[in-house]
C-alpha cells in the first residue's frame, strides 16, 4: 500500500452517491468467508442476506456498491478480521475510510483539495453552492467520469458533503458545521500500521496525504505518536531531524488480529 494518486483510484460517481454503507458493510464483512474469493462471498450473502435487507434490490445495490469499493485498493482482510471479531462499530468505521483512500477517488479529491484546505483556514460552514465551483473542476478536469449536467454537479457536491457527514466531519443539511470528530486511539494505529506497511521511510509516512483523510497535520500526526509513545502501545523518539518509530506488532493483520484476540 502506498499513497495512490487519485487518477488510480476508482473516480466511480456511484460510490458517492451510494455513500458509506458504514453499518451494511460492517455486518457484510462480519459474516465474510476469508477462505472464498469476492465473488463467492457476495453470492453467498446474496442468499443470507446479513444486513436484514427487505427486499432483493436493496441487497444487491448494497453488495454491488461493496464489489466496486473493494475489487482493487488495499488488502481488506483487516477489516474483515476486525468486523468478524466485533471491534465497536463507532471506532470500525475510521478503518473503513482509511481504505477509502485506496479505492474512492472522487471522495478523496474533495477532502484533500477541498474541505481539509477549508479545515485548515477556519472555515466553520460549508453549503452545497460552496462546493460546486470544485465539482465544475473535476467535471472540466475529467476526473469526475462520463460527463456532469449542472443539476449533476450540485448532487454531486450534496452527496460529497453528505458522505463526509457519514463520518462525523460535518453535520447539518442545508448550511453543515465542520466538526472535528476525535479519532479513536485504535484507528489512529490501524492508520500507522497501514503506512509502515509500505512507508518505510518516516519522511514520507509525516507527509502522506492520506492523513487528510482524518484531517490530520504532520504535526498533529506527531502528537498522536507521542501520545501513543506515551501510554506504550508503540516507541517513537525524536532528536533534532531524526526520528525513530518501533511498532510491537510484525505488520497491520498482526495488529488487527491483537485487537480481536
């Protein structure tokens, strides 16, 4: 795993317009067979129909959205492993979006070109009409695929800034508040590990963009490690320009598996 640039990353517009499908895919996951391959696991639960559909058309669109999401992008056996074994929802759900960032292009294009900018000058409101001048942006760039009429590109910035509220970074309807969610511990270490997976290198680890993602600063990445450092569920050391960062678990399975155990 490493950083992916977003025009290899899927610029799929139903992913956003589907959303998270957070709970859904929880219990899709909870129920999945790590021995069978994507297409007999979803056929399975085609027929099991673990998220209590009501109807068949409503399963599909569920287990067609989770196809799409998760056919290419990072190794999701992690949260599998973390669904299956029942980790809180409420910190399970910030492991799903940092895999966002290998698999939702369009979603990762608007927080990292739009609202974390706005995060970081302050801005305390954003509103559909103050998000479609970047959707324009994405239409004439080409990222945003197949072409945008002008009632496409305000959906668009209503389902980008509904999906963002899926996970707690703004709430409202009409004028939304940007919050700052607190990030649990063990999330924040799901995110570590995925990066130390790939970034052996600490310079770029500071420097990932995929940290927009949880709204993070290089700075305040380095205060989560300290703060980590200093309840001993990792070592990180800093002298000067050189820093030091020791994890206890071999890689982000071992340590998935450690928090199911």
């Amino acid at each position: 795993m490493t950083d992916a640039s977003h025009s290899s990353l899927s610029p799929s517009l139903s992913l956003v317009r589907k959303g998270a499908f957070i709970e859904e895919t929880y219990r899709v996951f909870s129920q999945w067979d790590l021995q069978a391959d994507l297409r007999h696991n979803l056929a399975r639960l085609r027929s099991t129909n673990p998220i209590g559909a009501k109807n068949n058309s409503w399963l599909g669109e569920v287990l067609e959205t989770i196809s799409a999401r998760f056919s290419k992008g990072d190794d999701f056996t992690p949260l599998v492993t973390l669904a299956a074994g029942g980790l809180s929802l409420d910190t399970w759900k910030y492991c799903l979006l940092w895999h966002f960032g290998s698999t939702d292009g369009l979603y990762c294009s608007f927080i990292k070109e739009f609202l974390f900018p706005k995060v970081q000058e302050g801005i305390a409101v954003i509103t559909t009409q103050d998000v479609m001048p970047f959707v324009v942006g994405l239409r004439k760039s080409g990222v945003a695929r197949g072409g945008l009429s002008d009632a496409a590109v305000e959906r668009l910035s209503q389902d980008l800034l509904r999906l963002a509220g899926q996970f707690g970074f703004l709430e409202g309807k009409v004028r939304r508040r940007i919050r700052n969610p607190a990030i649990p511990e063990d999330a924040i270490l799901y995110a570590i590990y995925s990066l130390r997976d790939s970034l052996k290198n600490l310079d770029q680890f500071f420097g990932s963009d995929r940290w927009k993602l949880f709204m993070l600063q290089p700075p305040q990445v380095e205060q989560e490690l300290l703060n980590l450092h200093q309840f001993r569920r990792l070592h990180y050391e800093r002298a000067g320009s050189i820093r030091e960062l020791s994890l206890p678990h071999a890689n982000l399975m071992a340590f998935a598996q450690s928090l199911v155990a």
